[in-house]
C-alpha cells in the first residue's frame, strides 16, 4: 500500500486568542484554586481546544496545556494563510503539467510567498505550485480539533514508508507522525516519543486520538490509538504506516491524552 499524494488530508483550525494580561495563570483544571501549570504572558499566541464556562482550554507557544479565564483572552483573526492540502505537493520548473517537477512541499507548508497565475501559485523563480494541492485556512473547519479529527488525519499518512527521523510523506518515523497528525489539528507535540509521553495526562483507558507508548526499560515507540486497543503507528524501517492492536506482549507503558 502507497499513499495517495493527491488526496486532501483531513485538517482544522483551532481558533487563536491573545493573552491581554501582563500575566495569566494556565490552570490544571477550569477553577482558580486549582493547580498552576503555567503562565501566559501579555500578547503571547493560544490555541484555544475547548471550553468549561467562564474557562477555555489552551496550548500556549511552549507547548503546555491547561485552562484560562475567556475574559483575560483577546480573539486572533485567523490570517489570510495559503498552505499545502495534499500529503505531497509537486513543485513544478513552470505552470504546466507537463513541466518538470524540482521539488515537493509536505503537508501543512505554508506558502508565504506567492502570486496568483491562473491556476497556479508562483512561489519564487521557476517554482509553481497547483492551485487544487494548497488550501486556505479560511477554508478549513474554523473549530476545536475532536479525537475523529485526528484519526482522519492519521488514515492520510497509510502507507507512508518508514524513516528514521522522517516527518512527512516522503518517510516517517513513530513520534514523526503522531507530531504531524496533531500539528495538522493545530496542537503541538516535542518530537521524540519520550518527550511526548510526559505531555497531556495519563490515561486508564484510551479513546481515539490518545497516544500509546511502548518499550521495555524506557519509551523508545508511540502509536495514536484508534479505539481502546488499536492504533495507527509507523512501526520499524522495511515498513510503512499501517493499523495494529495491543496484544498481551506489546510493552505498553503508558497512555496519554492532550484534547479534553
């Protein structure tokens, strides 16, 4: 199995808020007695991931998760943003099918300088990219990511081979894809499986979405869970991206949850 680099890989677009507070605390839970996580500080960038009352749940620039007061929250006008909609974006030497390909743009690439050509974008000098591979955030679903959003995204990337240290469709490792496919739902994860086990909250029982982590002495793979257990996972080189469930000799050690 290969992976479609034409089709259009299921995104959205959390909504962003600035911080309006010289400083604001991030809560562990939507209540001020409850435990400071962090703090947001004037005019910094959130990802707002849902909502409890006079709470929002966001993710701040350093990656933490944790509950805000709405009222110390200004909205962000989601920006006039091109990027690329397809696994695999072919770049083309002119605006012709039929010119040759000199490079190609991973999913999720902004296109931050271009000039409309009929049905093509113009990136730079000799560098055109089709219209129908981008997509503008505008169009995408303007709301907080839900676990079917992430399994959707997660679905795009079968089939992409494994590589050691790869992010994108070209090739891509285990904690390359579980990166990828929240980053394409506006949530950011550390790159390495052992980083991201220690962000989100530790879970008994996993939903879709969750991540699963494995390995003997330490954590050394990750999976995102598609049910309680089953995941998708880029499993080990001479492989590609592709379904499993947890059997009674998997090394599970952990599950862990970063939407609500």
């Amino acid at each position: 199995m290969t992976v479609d680099v034409a089709t259009r890989v299921a995104m959205v677009w959390p909504p962003l808020a600035l911080v309006n507070r010289g400083v604001s605390p991030l809560r562990a839970e939507p209540d001020d007695r409850a435990e400071l996580v962090d703090e947001a500080q004037h005019f910094e960038q959130m990802t707002r991931l849902g909502d409890h009352g006079d709470w929002t749940f966001v993710q701040g620039p350093d990656l933490y998760f944790g509950w805000i007061r709405k009222a110390h929250l200004s909205e962000y006008r989601t920006p006039q943003l091109v990027i690329v909609g397809v696994p695999l974006a072919p770049v083309y030497a002119d605006a012709s099918p039929a010119a040759e390909i000199v490079d190609q743009l991973p999913v999720g690439v902004r296109l931050a300088m271009r000039e409309r050509e009929g049905d093509w974008w113009r990136i730079g000098h000799a560098r055109y990219v089709r219209e129908r591979d981008t997509v503008g955030v505008q169009a995408l679903p303007q709301r907080y990511p839900t676990p079917a959003d992430l399994i959707a995204t997660a679905e795009s990337f079968l089939g992409v081979p494994y590589l050691w240290g790869g992010t994108s469709a070209h090739g891509i490792d285990c904690s390359g894809l579980t990166q990828q496919v929240y980053r394409l739902n506006g949530v950011g994860l550390d790159r390495d499986a052992d980083q991201q086990a220690l962000g989100g909250r530790p879970v008994d029982v996993a939903r879709p979405g969750d991540l699963f982590f494995f390995g003997e002495d330490r954590v050394t793979h990750t999976a995102i869970a598609t049910g309680e257990r089953t995941f998708i996972h880029a499993p080990q080189s001479g492989k590609s991206v592709q379904r499993g469930e947890l059997t009674t000799r998997t090394p599970l050690r952990a599950t862990r949850r970063y939407l609500l």
